[in-house]
C-alpha cells in the first residue's frame, strides 16, 4: 500500500492525475518481487494529447467502478480510486455498488469489511471513500500516515534482508560496473529501488543498518498495520546502529537488482563496447570517461584481476558473470 501511495504522490507532485485507476492499472516489476509500478500511463497522456479513447467496454466498466460518480477526473477521484484498491487487496472484493436514491447517491463502502479488526485502516478507507470530495482526504495526508509506511511490510523488509545476505562480494570494479549496468538497463527497477532506500533512510544517513531492519522483522506483528518497536529494541537501538552491517545507497541498489536479468551475454557485451578505449579493452582510463568514479581505487582494482590494468571482453564477462 505503501508503494501505491508513493505513486500517487509522485503525480500529484507533479500536478498529474490518472482519472482511470483500478486494481490492473499497477503491476509487480517481475514475478519474485514485491516492487510496484505503474503500468497503465495511457491515461495520463490522454490529457495532454488527443488519443483515441479505448473502444473495449469492459475496460470502460471496470474503472467506473473505481471512480466516484458526477465527478470529474482529478487526483481527488484518483484518492477515491486508491481507496477501492485498497478495499479490494484487503478484502478481494469490491465495495458495494453505489445506488442512486431520490437522485442522490447512497453508499456505505464498508460493509465488506466488518472482519476487518484494525479501526486506524477502516478510518482510512472511509476518509479516502468519502462521495463529498471537498472531505475526502488529500495525498499529502495519505503520505503522512506512518502506518502506511514499508517499515510496517514485515514480508518486503525480509525480502530485503534476504537479497542483502545472499549478494556476493563485489570488488570496487564490479560495483561500479553493476551500478552503470542497473542506471542503463533497468531504469525503472532502479528508480524504485532508490525510492525505497529513501524511505527506509528515516535519518538521512545514506546508509541502512542491517540489524534495525532485522529488529523491525522480528518486532512486526502481522495481524496489525501498524509498527511498533518494544522498549528493549528501543534501548538498544544505538548499539546496533554502532555495532550493525550498514548497507550504501548503491550497494542496496545491487542487492536489490535482477543480476541474471542484467548480466547477460549481450548487456555485457554492449556495456564493455560503451566503456572500452581505442585499443579494445577495458581500462579505468576508458571507463571514467563516461562514469564518475575513484580512478585511482579502479587502477589498484584492474592491477589485482587483470594484466596491466586492462581487461578483455571475455575477462569481463568472467568477472561480471560470477555475480548471478
């Protein structure tokens, strides 16, 4: 949910709306990940440039329901939108209809979730589903509610943690190629992931501490939306940050990657081709002309894995192909 209100925020930010969402719009980055995008931006377009409306009638059904009615599209009926969605990922069910009394509509959107325990999140529907858009709730109220935040996703933290523990050890050269590589081919992935890293760096450090996420794993309740962290853990909170494996900015960006996606045989070899000097091969010469980087750290680098400071298509797959 937290993801779906980043998006949400990110088009208001930018004095966008969609005015068509429903559950299809959005979809995962790929099968094993919980990463969230925006998929239908069709929408968005529409409104900037003559585009010809989709002529399929279920389309037009199915987000209809999804909007408030004898309302014009805004980023308040995309609020409303976002409320069905999350009625629909908590409950698998749309709300009930919306009926028409004495030309007035009637609605109550809560009656599917009377199973529902937590009052914080009902609250929220009900403040997001509101027919009177004038006292639906904004998205910058939506963004500020902390028990929305991914520090509340025990499932997403873990997944995190695990990609985390199981990535390899990268030499200097290996990490600057792999950032290239993920800002190059996997624009969107990369996007997100920093957007993650943002919100899970609260303090600004620009790092994570490993052992507060593993204590916000072992502290999340499932059975509650919101987040709370027990007086020990609070203690203790400095010592880990002290004592605890603190994670970069770009080393969760590769943690976090799709390495046997990337490292293929023809990304590896595009990037090599991108980098390489006159002569072929790869130096830390060639390779800082198109990336910022510490030269000097790369020329220690290559001398340790390659001979003179320069390595060969077939070196750099083998050094860049250990890391799937």
């Amino acid at each position: 949910m937290s993801q779906l209100i980043q998006i949400l925020n990110q088009l208001d930010t930018h004095h966008l709306y969609h005015g068509q969402l429903s559950i299809d719009s959005f979809s995962l980055v790929d099968e094993k990940s919980y990463y969230v995008k925006l998929t239908d931006i069709k929408p968005i377009y529409a409104q900037h440039r003559t585009l010809e409306p989709s002529k399929d009638l279920d389309d037009q059904i199915t987000y209809k329901r999804y909007q408030p009615p004898q309302e014009h599209s805004s980023i308040k009926s995309d609020v409303f939108a976002m409320g069905i969605i999350f009625h629909q990922l908590l409950t698998e069910k749309l709300p009930e209809k919306i009926k028409i009394i004495n030309n007035q509509p009637v609605w109550n959107p809560l009656t599917k979730l009377q199973d529902e325990n937590d009052e914080k999140m009902k609250k929220l529907l009900k403040s997001m589903m509101l027919l009177d858009n004038s006292k639906r709730i904004s998205v910058q109220q939506l963004a500020e509610k902390k028990f929305l935040s991914i520090l509340n996703n025990k499932d997403l933290i873990q997944e995190f943690l695990d990609k985390i523990s199981n990535c390899p050890s990268l030499n200097y050269f290996q990490k600057v190629i792999l950032n290239f590589m993920i800002s190059k081919f996997q624009t969107q992935e990369c996007k997100i992931i920093k957007q993650l890293f943002q919100i899970l760096d609260e303090n600004n450090e620009n790092f994570l501490h490993v052992n507060q996420l593993e204590q916000i794993c072992k502290n999340s309740n499932e059975n509650k939306v919101e987040f709370k962290i027990d007086s020990k853990a609070a203690n203790n909170k400095n010592d880990q940050q002290k004592n605890g494996k603190k994670i970069s900015d770009n080393d969760f960006l590769i943690a976090l990657s799709n390495r046997d996606k990337l490292l293929t045989e023809e990304y590896l070899e595009t990037t090599y081709n991108l980098l390489k000097n006159q002569n072929g091969l790869l130096s830390a010469k060639s390779i800082n002309k198109k990336i910022y980087i510490d030269q000097n750290q790369l020329i220690n680098e290559l001398e340790k894995i390659s001979f003179n400071g320069q390595i060969t298509i077939n070196e750099f797959k083998d050094i860049m192909q250990i890391l799937k």
